[in-house]
C-alpha cells in the first residue's frame, strides 16, 4: 500500500480546518468575491433577468462524441469517500475502462461540506475526503483521467448540501482551482432561482469561460425541455428523464424519452434532431452491471449507443466481473455511440413488444438493433429500405465482431428470448453517407404566422405525463367543460406538462380552462402557465384548484415570450385547455 493510501485509511479525525491550499484559494478569491458581488448587485439593480441573458458562442470543441466515464451516484449514492474513488480511480484504469475511452471520473452529490466557509467557499466534507478535493482530483489526474464534480444550480443540491445558487462565478473559479474538467449541474430547487433556465445556465457558461479551465457541462433538469429551449448554447448534455433505476421497466422508460415518444409529440420519432457532436441527450447514466441478468446488461448498453448517449458506468468497479467488463468495453459497440458523425438513433419499427432502431454512421455504413422485449421469443425483420439502403448488403453482428455475410433486401433476427437483441452494421464502409430522415421542419412546431394559431394544430415540444389528447378527450368524445362542448383545444390526463414554442411572436395566450365532464372522479385539478420550462419559475397564470363543473378563461401577455409551458396538477383528473390558442398581431 502507498503513503497516500495508509495515510487515507488511518485518519480518524474530523478535522474542521480547510487544508492549507484553501488558504491560498480562500485569499485570491476573497478579493475578486467582493468586486463580483459589487457587479452582480449594479448589474441585478439595473438590468432585468433576460437582458442580462448573454448568448455565448459554445464553440469550445468540447464533447464532440458523447462523454464517457463513470458516475458515484448509481451505485453508491452519496456513500462516497476518498478511498472509494481512489479505488475506482485505479480500477478504471486495471480494468481497461480508461483506454476503452472512459475517461471522466465524476463525482456526483454527496461530497461537499454542509456548510461553505465563513467566505462563501465549497470544500469536501472533510470526513469522507479528508485530504481535499484538489488532491482528489490530482490524485485522478495522476491516473490519466479526468475529473468530474458534481453541483446543483439550486441553493441546495437534491442532498440538501450548499447548492451553487449566487456562487455561480466563485464555484467555478474554485472547480477550475481544483483541476475540475466536467461538471454534472442538477436542478434541484432551481426554480426558486426565478431565472429563466437559458439565462440560469448562460451564467454557468459564462463563469467557465471565465474560470479559464474548459469544463464539460452536463445538466440535471429531469426531462424539462432543455432540447427544445436550446440548452445546447450553454451545455454539452442534458437529461431527457427522470433518474434511472436498475430495472428494465426504468431502462426502457428512459431509453423512451430519448428515442421514443416518451417526452416530446410523436411527430417527431424521439429526440435524435436534437442531438450532435457536443450536445448529447441524455437518458441518464448506466445501470450496466446493476441488472439483474447478463442479457439486460447487455441490451441497456446496446440501446444507450445506439442513442448517442453519455456512456457513465454507474457500477462497482472495483469488484466487476469479467462479464459486465466485457460489455462496457466492447470495441465495436461502443464505436457506435462514439461515431464522429454523432447522429442520434431512432425506431424504425416499434410494435410495443419488438423494436428496430437505426443509426447512420460516417463510414457509409448504419448501425440496426433488432431487440424483443416481449416474453414470448420473437424473429425481428429490419428491410433494407427501412434504413435507406436497398439490393444485397453485408451484414457484421458488432457484439461477436464478426461478418455475417451479405443479405438481400432484409435482415432476420430470429427467435429472440425476452431482452434478446442483435447489433449490427449494415453496409460496406467506405461508401457514401447515408441521409438518415428529415428533422421535422421549425414551422410545424412553432408559432410563424399573425392572426390565431391554436395549440392542437403546432407539435408540442416536451410533454411530462399522459399528455395530452388532441381536439377531443381520452374517450375520443369532444371536449367539454361545465356542459359546453369545445372544437379545438388538448385534454390530459392527471398531472401534466406540455411545452410550446412561441417565438417570441405571439401577443396573447387564451384558453378555458377545467375538468371535462367525462371525468368521473371529484379531485380538483391547479392549472398554470410558465414563461420559459419550469426551473424558469415564472407563472403567467394559476387557476388555483378548480373543481368539476366550473371553467375558467384564461387570457395573458405573452409578448416576447419564447416557449410557454401549461401544467395542470390533479390526481388522475381529466383536464382541459380548450380552444388553447395563441394571437399575434
Ligand atoms: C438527482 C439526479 C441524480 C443524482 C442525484 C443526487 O437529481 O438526477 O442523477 O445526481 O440528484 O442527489
């Protein structure tokens, strides 16, 4: 064992003062705390939230694939310490997982102090890491990694730690100090913020760029839209879900979100047109080796390169057997997710038991995942003109890396068990890229024209819950409040999000609404409308809760705003926004 390592396992103190480096730190940052905190109150006084809103240029060439590395939080929540990630630090590196290309070390919540220092500063809990967060992350460096932290834009992070909250500049000054090089930033609280979330995380972009280290930033906000609200000026991820859990009804619930129609209006077959060489849509981290079969394992890989995704290893490295080794290291698998055209998957065949997904890669040749998730075993066809190819093509299984032959006009898995799957590539490389679909043009889900455009007629841009019906209710019967029946408008089904893109170009947003008279139950439902997503925090409207039989007109300004979200809360309530239409001049 190395001096660090006795040295790490024999303290037993719970030393209460920083290491002398936060010294050094604590006096630089002082001084340029003071003259900030002038700025920002000068800057806060005079100019509102969203002329403050600076729109950086994100060239910095940062994440042009997908990140990889590994994550604390699957596996040890915030059980984390520094032995442990030294440990892990050092079975990356045994295990090959750093030069299969996992390179990030993060560490997610859980590390810090509960309290920052009499002058504002976040330091490690000095019992889990007594040695500092500097020489953790020199200590991960030392291993040709790089190092991740985690923070959370809210005053506190979800662990109820000191969230980044007004230390959004010092934080990442002393990240940068600390040698960080990729920050997970969660959304816990954040809409106490009352900043829209471009203008929250325009200033996390900023305070990078400033620091002078360039950081991968990776967003927590749960599926809020941050695809559709253009997150990828500021950031090189962001999560399409909620967390993940390990077990196949979670890994497909994400995978849902990312490829499927799980978050966004089916119009647009998943999410793959907002995604590309550094801005990743993230289902969330990998359950990999947390399932409890081989096959899943290997089937939550397959989907999560097949969708571009952040490759984190959420598992116990230290003890991981050759098995789960072998997945998250496969050569030609993880060539898929790190194909430097980075375009996103998408289902070419989704019959709820059997899917097909297609990706076009840069050599001219596509990557197809056949899987059956159904319990009864299963052949699973793609045809060629599926995937924009035709005639004989070769085949190569990319998990065997091995050539399959040539096939003509389709391909067959056949009699796959429950989870059972094959990738393969399709084609001969060398030739020219294949075009892969047309993204769905900016007209159709957004507000362009003046006069009315009703809501039901534009595609929603991100939708939580059983949102929403079209022009009529779940039961396929007209909308109807209080016993008058409406033409136009959307009917959710319990509590509820939908976001829509306005463009800056409507003038009014007008809507009645209240509980349709199919409803049976007696729940009241609370509708609201935000300007921006919901970490925005600024309500336009609330209902307050209304109950059956009585309707409410909803008419606001929405000048200049970009995206509006309508969210209803209600236990399994059936609620309408009928004739929900927007007016511009
Ligand atoms: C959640 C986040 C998780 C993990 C956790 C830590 O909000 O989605 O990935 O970071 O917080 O508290």
């Amino acid at each position: 064992m190395n001096a660090r390592k006795l040295l790490l396992n024999n303290i037993v103190s719970t030393r209460k003062i920083p290491p002398a480096y936060y010294i050094n730190v604590h006096m630089i940052l002082k001084k340029v705390k003071a003259f900030s905190l002038i700025i920002l109150a000068i800057g806060c006084y005079f100019f509102p939230a969203s002329s403050m809103f600076i729109k950086p240029d994100k060239d910095d060439g940062l994440a042009l694939t997908p990140p990889m590395g590994w994550n604390s939080w699957n596996i040890f929540q915030a059980d984390i310490n520094q032995a442990k990630i030294e440990e892990t630090a050092d079975a990356m590196v045994s295990s090959g997982m750093r030069d299969a290309g996992y390179n990030y070390l993060v560490i997610d919540d859980g590390w810090m102090a509960e309290q920052r220092t009499s002058d504002g500063q976040l330091c490690g809990d000095p019992q889990k890491f007594p040695l500092g967060m500097k020489s953790l992350g020199d200590y991960i460096h030392s291993k040709g990694l790089k190092f991740g932290l985690y923070e959370c834009r809210g005053y506190l992070t979800c662990q109820k730690l000191p969230g980044s909250y007004y230390h959004e500049e010092q934080d990442m000054k002393t990240f940068a100090f600390w040698g960080v090089d990729y920050v997970k930033l969660d959304g816990c609280y954040a809409e106490r913020n009352k900043r829209p979330s471009d203008v929250d995380l325009s200033i996390y972009s900023e305070a990078i760029k400033k620091s002078g280290r360039p950081m991968v930033l990776s967003i927590s906000d749960f599926g809020n839209g941050s695809w559709a609200w253009g997150a990828k000026d500021f950031t090189h991820l962001w999560r399409t879900s909620y967390d993940i859990r390990p077990n196949m009804e979670s890994i497909f619930y994400c995978a849902n979100t990312s490829g499927g129609n799980g978050v966004i209006d089916s119009a647009f077959n998943g999410l793959w047109q907002f995604a590309g060489p550094g801005h990743w849509n993230d289902p969330d981290m990998l359950e990999v080796g947390n399932l409890t079969s081989v096959i899943q394992d290997k089937l939550h890989f397959s989907l999560w390169c097949m969708l571009a995704a952040p490759l984190m290893a959420g598992n116990d490295l230290r003890e991981m057997p050759d098995s789960i080794r072998n997945i998250l290291t496969a050569k030609e698998v993880i060539a898929v997710d790190q194909d430097p055209r980075g375009f996103q998957g998408y289902k070419v065949f989704d019959n709820g038991k059997q899917q097909v997904y297609n990706k076009p890669l840069s050599d001219g040749t596509t990557a197809v995942l056949l899987l059956n998730m159904d319990k009864e075993n299963a052949d699973v066809t793609v045809h060629w003109d599926q995937i924009g190819l035709h005639g004989s093509q070769k085949v190569r299984d990319l998990w065997k890396e091995t050539d399959l032959g040539y096939f003509n006009n389709f391909f067959v898995a056949k009699n796959l068990p429950q989870y059972g799957h094959l990738l393969i590539k399709v084609g001969t490389p060398g030739g020219k890229m294949i075009a892969g679909p047309q993204p769905v043009p900016v007209e159709k889900y957004t507000v362009t024209r003046d006069g009315t455009t009703w809501l039901s007629d534009i595609y929603y841009l991100m939708k939580q819950g059983d949102a929403p019906v079209k022009d009529k209710n779940f039961k396929g019967k007209e909308i109807s409040i209080a016993g008058i029946q409406y033409k136009k408008g959307l009917n959710c089904q319990t509590s509820s999000r939908i976001m829509y893109s306005l463009n800056g170009k409507a003038d009014r947003f007008q809507a009645v609404v209240g509980i349709d008279d199919a409803y049976r139950g007696d729940a009241p439902a609370q509708f609201k409308v935000y300007n921006g997503d919901y970490f925005g925090g600024q309500v336009l409207f609330d209902s307050g809760k209304l109950g059956k039989d009585s309707a409410m007109k909803v008419d606001v300004d929405v000048k200049e705003v970009k995206y509006i979200l309508l969210t209803v809360d209600g236990k399994n309530v059936e609620a309408d926004w009928a004739d929900a239409k927007v007016i511009a001049k």
